[in-house]
C-alpha cells in the first residue's frame, strides 16, 4: 500500500506542475504584538502590566520589493489608542511551497501616533514558523528615546492564491 | 519531567515542520503520464476545493480533496466532453478569506486546492 501511494505519487510530480503564476505577486500579511511597555518608560518600570497592543496589516506589492507598508491600530497600557504607520524591509524570507511566510528576517520602521503621545521604533526581528501562513516574530529595537524596546508578536503573510473562474 | 520535555521537543517540532510539503494524489489511479496521447482540445477548465485543516493539512486534515483530484479533475473533463485532460497545473496555497481564518481562529485552518487544464476528447 505505501508503495502503491510513493508511485502514486511520483507519477504526480511527473506529470503536474504546481504554478507560480496562480499566485499573486503582491503580498498581505497580519501582524498582533505585544511589547512590554516598562522598557519604553522607566519611570513605572516595575509595574508590568502596562503593555502595549498592537494590530498591523502588512501589504507587499511586487514594485516595492524588499520593501513592506505597515499600518495599524494599538493601544498603549490599555488606555491611549494611536495608530501607526510604517515600512518593514525583508532581509529574508523563505516561503513554503502554498507562498506562506516560513522563516524571516525583517526590519522595520515604525511610527505611532495617538492623541497624548508619539513615538517612532526601529526594531529588527526574527521570525520562526508555528502554522503553514506564519509564525512567532521576536524583535528588539529602540525608540525615538533610544530607549530599548523588546516584542513579541504573531505574524502570519501570503501571496495570495489567485483562483480564477474557468473559461468558457 | 523528561515525558515532559519529549513532549515540549514534539510540539516544537510539529510547529516548525508545519509547513511541510503537499502530497497530491487521486483515489482512481488515473493521474498518469501519457506524452504521446492526441486529441482534439474541447476547452480548458479550473476547478477548486477548500481544504480545512487543525494545524497544519498534513497532520490533521478534516478534507482531503489533494487526495481526490479525481473529484475535481473528472467532472470538469466530463462537462465537455472530454476523455482526458492534459497541461495540468495543480496549487496550495490560501486565497485571502483562508488567510483571515487561518489566522484569526485558533488551530483550525482553511487553505484552498486549485486544479486547471485542458480537456481533450479521443477524436
């Protein structure tokens, strides 16, 4: 029986062919991180339920290679809302065989901007996969205080599979 | 403690492999290698299943339609008239909505089959 399946299977890989071109070329992406606020404010370092929250889309196109816009909402120890907006340059990037995020290498360029606050973030992370669009992303920077910041984030990114209507 | 810590090595493991290749097969047997075979071309088709998934599709797939292309492949080549379908091309991968749910849900997952070709009849 497992014989029967490896023929099976390698009469597949003869015959077929799985195709780039069904694959979009621009990339999406989603992005929730935690980042533990007592590293940007030392003045309440020791009270460690102040985090900050943040959801980010993450949007690709081909054009704009190694390059990625970012853009998002978070809210800073649970009480000031901002929105952020950035760009994020892929050092590496291994795609599994469905084009979702494996392993990657990124830093980024971030700013937040809320009602009682700003700030901007240069961070650098790494990214191990935990599903078959994503993974766990681990990244350090500093801020605009060059205060360091450390987070911790869920990621996950495609290109997206293009499935077409058949022709008639 | 050292069931324990096999343990974690698993799971550590199962995630990190969980984007592992996809096996393609048909039930019928009749996904074949045929370079001489003619025809007469009667229209191409393409044709697509959702494939759900808890964690990853190779481990705990709740569909199998990548092991029943038959069930994609046939109907398409029958609707027109075909005997046999030919330039197969076969993908993987998340539209935008599998992403979303794959993302947002925890632990179950939805990916997508796409299978398009060229049906030809005998004659």
């Amino acid at each position: 029986m497992r014989w029967k399946s490896l023929v099976c299977l390698a009469a597949c890989f003869l015959c077929v062919s799985v195709s780039a071109r069904t694959f979009s070329e621009d990339f999406i992406g989603l992005i929730l991180e935690v980042k533990p606020d007592f590293f940007l404010l030392p003045e309440v370092d020791k009270k460690r339920d102040i985090v900050d929250l943040s959801f980010n889309a993450v949007y690709g196109p081909s054009w704009f290679s190694p390059f990625r816009f970012r853009g998002g909402m978070g809210i800073m120890s649970f009480k000031k809302p901002y929105v952020s907006a950035g760009v994020e340059w892929v050092v590496f990037e291994t795609l599994n065989e469905s084009y979702g995020i494996q392993f990657g290498g990124y830093i980024s360029l971030l700013g937040n901007l809320g009602l009682e606050h700003w700030d901007l973030f240069v961070e650098a992370g790494m990214m191990i996969p935990v599903s078959p669009i994503g993974g766990v992303q681990v990244a350090v920077g500093v801020n605009r205080m060059l205060h360091p910041t450390l987070s911790l984030a869920y990621r996950g990114g495609i290109y997206p599979l293009q499935v077409q209507e058949p022709s008639k | 403690m050292k069931k324990f810590v096999l343990l974690l090595v698993f799971v550590a493991l199962v995630l990190v492999f969980s984007s592992c290749s996809m096996l393609f097969k048909t039930a019928d047997g009749n996904l074949g290698y045929f370079p001489n075979i003619i025809g007469t071309p009667v229209g191409k088709f393409e044709a697509s299943q959702e494939l759900w998934f808890i964690i990853d599709p190779i481990l705990f797939p709740m569909s199998r339609p990548h092991e029943n292309l038959d069930k994609m492949i046939g109907p398409e080549v029958f609707a027109r008239g075909g005997a046999f379908a030919k330039n197969l091309e076969i993908s993987y991968g998340f539209t935008i909505w599998d992403f979303v749910i794959t993302y947002f849900v925890p632990f179950v997952g939805r990916g997508t089959i796409s299978v398009s070709g060229e049906a030809f009849s005998n004659f």
